[in-house]
C-alpha cells in the first residue's frame, strides 16, 4: 500500500509532461519559393581514348599512352520559369582562366517539327534472328570469381528467355540519371556549346574565377570558383601490361579531388560473334551502363557495397578469363569528383521568414581516360574489318550496300541494358 503514493506522483507527473507538450507551439516550417532559374556546368576531363565517342582519332591515339591528348569539356546548362519578352537571350561570362573567350552565348534551340515513325504491322520478311553472345565479368583479381561469366545468348534472349539473376543483375545499381535543365522542364531554356559558337575550353582551361550569368528571361548570377572547384585532372595511368598470369594489371595515379572510380573493358571475342565485357564492381552489376555524371549519395552508396573502387585504389588487375575471351580489348578508367553548388539568396536563419529563391548552381565533375590493354605505344593499331569495309572502291565509285545485320545489343536496348558506345 505504501507504493500508491509513488504511482500516483508518476501519474500525475506523465500527465503534466503530456500536457505540456500538447501546448507547446509547433515548429516553424520555412516557406521556400523558386527557384527562378537553373543553372548547371559540367566539367569533364578527358585524355587518352575514351569510349563513346566512335572511332578514335588519330591525334588521340598519338597521345595514348603517354598521358597526352588532355581534353577538357564544358557543358552549360540553364533552364528559368520566365518567359521573355522577345527572342531569349543569355549569355556566360567566365573568368579568363578558362581561355573560351571573353563571353559564352547560351543558346535556345528551335524546336523541331515532331516526324511521327510509321510502323508497318508484322515482321519484316528480312528479318533474321540475331546472333552471338555477351559475356559480362567483374571483379579486380588474377582469375575470374566463381559463377562468372554471366551470359547473355541473344538468340535465345529474342525468344524471351533471360538469363539466370537478370533481374538481379539490372536492380543492382538502382541509379538514374541525374536530370540537367532541359527545354521539356522549363519555360526558357539555353545552352553552350551550341550551332552558332565554335569555342571550346582548351586542355590549360581553369573555372577558377568569377561567373556571371545574364540574359533576358533570368535572374544575373554572380559567383565564385575557388580552389578545389576547378576541372578534375587529368587520368595519369602509371601501369598497362600483361601479369605473367595472364591476367592484365592497370594503374593509375591518384586523382585529386576525386571520390570514387571506375574501370571496364569491352573487346571481341575471335569468332566475331562474341562480345566480351568487364568492369571492376566487386558486386554482379551493370558497371559499365552508369551515367555519365553521378549525384555524390550515389557515389557514397556504390563505394559502400564495393561496386566502386576507393579515391585511395591505384590498381586493379582484368582477370585472365577476360583476356583469353577478348584478346584484343579497349580499357576505360573514370573518375567521378564532387559538386560545387551555389544558392542567392542565402538561406535566412530565421524561420518565420521565407526563402525565396532566386536562383541555383550546380558544377559537377569527371574525368576519364582510355586506351587499349597491353597498348603503351599508338602504333601497331590496325584497321578493323569493320573499317575496312568502309573504304571507298579504288575505281571512285559507290560501295555495294550491304545488308543490315540485327544486333544482339538491339536486343539488350529493347530491354532497357544501357549499352556502351561501340557496341
């Protein structure tokens, strides 16, 4: 009986609590507005060969190898909720560091009267079932790990038969693309580099200095890049050979400024019908489909589960099975950094004011670099036959037409399989 006291003092206690917090106010929530405009660059660095891009250039080739050929890309991006007057107009106004020229016009494309494909029912009488295979390896190592590789047969894929964890295989990255301005997303929009400037960023060109940004369908944007929001370097790979394995060993110099990295192959097998594809995730995944350009939460996320090698790694060994499967294979190395953003105005601290925003800028970066496994020197690089298919008849006149062979990539692209250019 002596305890009935103690409960009802915490009775009464919780009760107190309890009402207290029910009159106590709530919280401020922030009104945020805008922003008004949308402003984004993206920076890449690029040396070497690169994929994606065709057929690479002799002067890149000539540069391969010997950390050469250093080529740094801008894209301005700028999207508003206003609507000119007249015709839209904007322009950047970068720092001279850049060496781009003294203003870069943002462009708006015309819009392209819609041509609406007409398909014919049925299938094509020319049609013939799509041939070869892919093979798709992972993980930095001497030998392949056990259940590799997993094989896309497209003969049989064209039938509807999948091949066995492609579900898996295709939830395992769960990244999207990251969504720039775009004409679709805003009222106005404009870009650089367009049709009508041939400018481009030379190989020294630094962001680092002040921007401005104006035109006639958004706010004036003025900021500054410092130290550490400048172009990613350049990829310096130290190591391209061939371990007494059989395996191939890639290395590389740390990239500062860097968060994460990525390595792949993609080469032939020698029946022609093989295509052999490999990337360094210690996890099965499609690797080598990434964007471009990743949001740093992916990047943190694809380092945690191993699928991204560390900003610490310097090498990384293409297994052996690799190599005999696709002796002759291009390499990709590419290095994602972090962003550099801005907001005007800043955020008041006081939360019964309210933010309107006038405008944002993101920066985001990448560098990237390429090359052919074992290839230290340009020369030895042969036509391919491909190419040599290509070339003009010695007489002038037009090469016969040849028919159009379905691909079996087609097939992967019909499923949704992002596929690296060249395949």
């Amino acid at each position: 009986m002596r305890s009935t006291p103690t409960i009802s003092r915490i009775a009464l206690a919780s009760v107190a609590i309890a009402g207290a917090a029910a009159a106590a106010p709530p919280a401020t929530k922030q009104v945020v507005t805008g922003p008004v405009a949308t402003y984004w660059m993206s920076a890449q660095t690029s040396s070497g060969m690169t994929m994606g891009g065709g057929a690479p250039s002799l002067s890149s080739m000539m540069g391969m190898g010997r950390g050469g050929n250093v080529a740094r890309t801008l894209t301005l991006q700028l999207g508003s909720a206003r609507r000119p007057t007249g015709e839209p107009s904007a322009e950047h106004l970068p720092p001279a560091a850049l060496k781009a020229g003294a203003t870069l016009p943002l462009v708006t494309p015309r819009a392209q009267p819609r041509v609406e494909a007409r398909e014919e029912p049925g299938m094509p009488q020319s049609y013939e079932k799509p041939r070869g295979r892919m093979l798709i390896y992972w993980g930095c190592g001497e030998r392949a790990r056990p259940g590799q590789p997993m094989v896309f047969d497209f003969a049989k894929m064209a039938d509807g038969q999948m091949p066995a964890g492609y579900s898996q295989l295709m939830n395992s990255l769960q990244v999207s693309a990251m969504q720039p301005p775009s004409p679709s997303r805003h009222a106005t929009y404009g870009e650089w580099p367009n049709e009508k400037t041939r400018t481009t960023v030379p190989g020294d060109g630094s962001l680092l200095g002040p921007h401005t940004i104006k035109g006639n369908y958004s706010p004036q944007m003025q900021f500054v890049m410092a130290q550490g929001q400048d172009f990613l370097p350049a990829v310096q790979m130290t190591t391209n050979r061939k371990n007494p394995t059989g395996s191939f060993q890639l290395g590389w110099q740390p990239v500062a400024g860097a968060t994460g990295y990525m390595a792949s192959t993609m080469g032939g097998g020698g029946d022609g019908e093989t295509f052999v594809i490999w990337s360094s995730s210690e996890v099965q995944s499609l690797l080598f489909a990434l964007p471009d350009y990743l949001r740093p939460a992916d990047v943190s996320r694809l380092l945690a589960n191993k699928a991204l090698m560390a900003p610490t790694q310097t090498s990384c060994a293409v297994p052996r099975e690799v190599v005999e499967t696709a002796p002759q294979s291009m390499y990709q190395f590419v290095a994602w950094g972090g962003e550099s953003n801005f907001t005007y105005p800043p955020r008041p601290a006081d939360p019964k004011m309210a933010w309107n925003i006038e405008w944002t800028v993101k920066v985001r970066y990448r560098s990237a670099t390429g090359g052919i496994l074992g290839m230290e020197s340009p020369y030895g690089a042969g036509m391919g036959e491909d190419e040599a298919d290509d070339r003009p008849p010695a007489d002038g006149g037009r090469p016969p037409a040849k028919p159009k062979k379905p691909k079996g990539t087609d097939i992967l692209r019909g499923l949704g399989v992002p596929i690296p250019g060249g395949l």
